[in-house]
C-alpha cells in the first residue's frame, strides 16, 4: 500500500507583523533615554544693549583665572584650587577690614575666566570650590543667627541669608589667557 504524501502544515504569518509591531512599540515606550545634563547655573536676565555695566570697586572683585596649562591664579598669583575655598571664604567675609578686599558681602564679586584649553576637570574643580565657599559662608552665618544649618532654615530664614551673602559669580567668556 503506498501511503499518500501529506502536506506540511503552515505556520499562518499573518500575525507576526502585528505581534513585532507591539514589541516594537512596548519597548518604545518602556525605554528610557539618558540626556546630557550641563551645569545648573541660574542666569541674569537678557540685558539691553542701552543697559550700562554695573560700577564696581575693583577691591570688590575677586579675579580668578584658570590658563590652559590648569593653572590657577588668584588676583594674579598662583594658586592651588585647595586653597581657593579659603580664599574666597575671607574676600566674602571681609566686611571693608583689608583694604585689598570686598567691602562687604552684597558688594563682592568673584569674577572667573577660564583659558578656551582648560581641561573640563579643572573648570569643575575651581567652580564646586567658588561654590563650597559661599555654601560654608551662608552655613557659618545661620549657625551664628538661628542655631541651625543652612539646610535646616526655613523659607524666610533662607531668603535672609542669601541676600546676606548673595552668590555672585561672573564668568566671563573663555579667552586664551597666558600662563606665569
């Protein structure tokens, strides 16, 4: 007896489309993309161009250059960026007793240029510094005023302190700035 062939059974496509269109569309939705996230820096606003620049004392601005070779210098001396926490820390706080120094800490300015070769670490590191000097300066005055830490202040305490010790940090364009 000869045995019929049988035909192979299909397997039916039609739905795979629709079922790699879901997969598709699950994992769209289900992934999450990392952005690149920059400096957080609040910035002034847009000024006219009519708009004079502000006249400040140049006792009341702290100079602070990074060259292209990460040197630090500090009113025109170089200067490692451990030490420029302290630094900033005494302009701030000087309250007009050196002469060579801010008057007082509404008045002073830390302005920063940077070399256009500076390496980004060091552009970091001198900034989280500039930084840390007005967070330990406004920390050391609520201590002295409420008792507390700066992060314990309440909303009206705060506000206080930063106008007490505004952050006023100007940074200028990147330049090629020479080297000692």
């Amino acid at each position: 007896m000869a045995r019929k062939s049988r035909a192979l059974p299909e397997i039916n496509a039609g739905s795979m489309a629709d079922i790699a269109f879901l997969l598709l569309i699950f994992f769209l939705v289900t992934t999450t993309m990392d952005s690149d996230t920059g400096i957080a820096i609040k910035l002034p606003p847009m000024e006219t161009e009519d708009t004079p620049p502000p006249n400040i004392k140049q006792r009341n601005v702290l100079e602070v250059l990074v060259n292209s070779n990460n040197q630090l210098l500090v009113e025109g001396e170089v200067t490692r960026v451990n030490q420029l926490r302290d630094i900033t820390k005494r302009f701030i706080t000087n309250d007009g007793r050196d002469p060579n120094m801010s008057d007082n800490p509404e008045k002073a300015v830390v302005s920063l240029k940077n070399d256009r070769g500076t390496n980004y670490i060091t552009y970091i590191s001198v900034q989280n510094e500039l930084k840390a000097a007005y967070r330990e300066v406004r920390d050391e005055y609520a201590q002295r005023k409420y008792g507390r830490t700066y992060d314990q202040l309440n909303d009206q305490q705060l506000e206080e302190v930063k106008d007490h010790f505004p952050q006023k940090i100007s940074e200028a364009e990147p330049e090629n700035i020479e080297g000692n």
